[in-house]
C-alpha cells in the first residue's frame, strides 16, 4: 500500500469561522499533508465523505490509500487498524455512530489498550478512533449514546472530547500526533455550530490532557466536557443575571483526567456540579465527585452534584428533551448546591 497522496494538499491558511465538523476536516488535512504515514479508514468516509461530512473533500486529495471506504465491520476496521500501527502506520478510524462501536469493544479493550503495556513498552500504537456521540440531533438508540466511560475505565487508552471548533482542530492534531491509542468523542450535535479557527496555530502547548478553565468565577465550577460546555456557558450568562458567579471548567481529557485543574478551581469556589449527557449513574461525574472530595473535602461548602442522562436505555427522539442534561436542569443544580 502506497502512502504518498496523489498531490500535495496543503490546509488552507488565516483564522477562519467553521463549524466543527470542517474545523475537524481541516485538521485532519493538515495531518494528511504533514505526515504519509498517516490514514483514514471508516464506512462511508471516502466518496461520499462521511454521514457528516466530516471527511468531505479527502478522498479526492488525498486518493482511496489514504482515504478507505471500509466493509460495515467496525470489528475489521480496528483490527486492521492495529496491525497497520504495528507497521508504522498513523491510522484515524472513524466509528459512524457512538452505538456502532461496541462490535469493536473487544479489540479496543483487549488488544489496543493493553499491547504497549504487553510488550512492556516495546510496541506503540497510535491510533485514533473518531466517535461522534451524543445525542440532541433527533435520533434512536444506537445513534444519541455516550459510552465515553466504557473506555475510560480501560487502561491504556487516551479519551478526549472537544467543545469547539478550534479544540477540535487542535485536539485531533494532537491525537494523531499521540504515541498512544486515541478515543476521539466528537459533540455530534456540536458539528454545525461556528467558531474561529486558526487554521496556521501550532499544536496546544495546553496539551491533550488538561482541562481548561473557559469562564471564570467566584461561586460554583461547573465541570462539563464535549456538548454540554456550551450548555454550561448558558447556564453561567443566565445565573449571573441573579447575582450567581458560575466558573466553568472544560474536561477536554475524561482520561487521565485534570484533577489539579478541577480542584484549583473548587478550592476557590466551594462547590462543584458535574454536568455530562451520559447517565449519571457510574459516569464521569462519580469520578471527579471522588476525587473533588478527596482533594478539597475542607473547601467545600457543599456536595457535589451531578447533571447527566438517566439509567435507561437512549429514549425515542420526541422525549429526548427530557432525557438531556437542559438548561434548566443544570441552574435547578446551581440553585440546590448555594442553598447549603
């Protein structure tokens, strides 16, 4: 297999106002010009670009070696994704949909996740795997899940999601670049909507793993990650209108996970609401509720709650409203959490 794309495709330059979903197109673009080593494989994402339109334009750049239309085998795409890893290659897979990947659990978690650690650090594997997940956009079970937590609680592999478009940008750079496996949640329902980007920005110093505080504040943190950042921002502009001073914290990385970042942020604050789509139960939140109340048990002013899905399956879209962490649920939190 020939790695060289068919002419040389450069990503355009300046800062930009994209919706993520090109803002990720332009990272991986930068990515495919920048390294031969690096691929594309998934169901759907080469002529036709994606069921998004994520990986729009690649396939005529960069040819059908470096942009794979794959059989619908998520199991396969993996698989193959490894063994080219193990041959140098940088591999970007992308799971359709976040409900579709569990065919490829096993290969992620058995194999994937542990072979550095087998080969006692002889062998690296950088892969990346794009989910789109989450729900907001109108769909059915298999289609609006957030199974992010499955494969934090698996050692060995990295698990990210950006909120905007530039972290998008910057984030999947950073992926591709990482020596270890990459479980990419991209914000589905986030894919349209615009931000600048600059598409000339080196890498983030900030790194793949820190959290980032993008609001500050003086009364609560509000820990979010992927969709519900934005949600979190609205609940800060509409609680500062009643006097409530909200800091928001932004994951980026469920795993590892920034606890000095969270915890510098509660120890100024005196609370804490953890705010993500996936049930609640057994999700991110338990664990940044962990580890808020073994680093600041004696800053806290209240305990720490939680805003998320609920344990169930993914209900049908006309009821989805109701399944989703709103608006209202989150300032509903912030009211409970300033009356202790």
């Amino acid at each position: 297999m020939t790695m060289t794309s068919e002419r040389a495709v450069q990503a355009p330059a300046g800062v930009q106002r994209l919706p993520m979903a090109k803002a990720i197109n332009a990272g991986l673009r930068r990515a495919l010009s920048e390294d031969d080593h690096v691929m594309l494989m998934g169901e759907d994402i080469g002529r036709l670009g994606g069921v998004f339109r994520v990986t729009d334009g690649l396939h005529a750049d960069f040819g059908d070696s470096r942009v794979v239309d794959t059989p619908l085998a998520e199991s396969g795409i993996v698989g193959t994704a490894i063994g080219l890893a193990l041959r140098g290659y940088r591999p970007v897979c992308e799971i359709q949909f976040d409900g579709f990947i569990f065919p490829a659990f096993d290969q992620i978690t058995t194999q994937l996740a542990k072979m550095h650690y087998r080969s006692k650090g002889r062998l690296t594997l950088p892969v990346v795997i794009r989910v789109p997940f989450g729900g907001a956009i109108g769909a059915i079970e298999h289609h609006s899940e957030s199974p992010e937590v499955l494969f934090a609680h698996t050692a060995g592999l990295r698990v990210v999601s950006p909120s905007t478009p530039a972290e998008a940008y910057t984030m999947i750079r950073q992926a591709i670049a990482s020596p270890d496996p990459v479980l990419f949640f991209e914000p589905k329902s986030r894919y349209w909507e615009k931000g600048e980007v600059d598409l000339d920005a080196p890498a983030d110093p900030l790194g793949l793993d820190k959290a980032r505080v993008v609001r500050p504040g003086t009364d609560v943190t509000v820990v979010a990650y992927g969709p519900t950042v934005a949600t979190a921002l609205k609940a800060a502009d509409a609680a500062a209108a009643e006097g409530t001073s909200i800091e928001v914290v932004d994951l980026r990385a469920i795993s590892p996970l920034d606890t000095a970042t969270i915890a510098e942020s509660v120890r100024r604050t005196g609370r804490c609401i953890v705010v993500h789509e996936a049930p609640v139960l057994y999700g991110v939140g338990a664990e940044v509720a962990a580890r808020v109340t073994e680093e600041c048990f004696y800053s806290l002013e209240a305990p720490v709650l939680r805003v998320g899905g609920f344990h169930m399956p993914y209900p049908v879209a006309k009821l989805e409203h109701e399944y989703l962490p709103s608006l209202d649920r989150v300032l509903d939190a912030v009211d409970r959490t300033m009356g202790f």
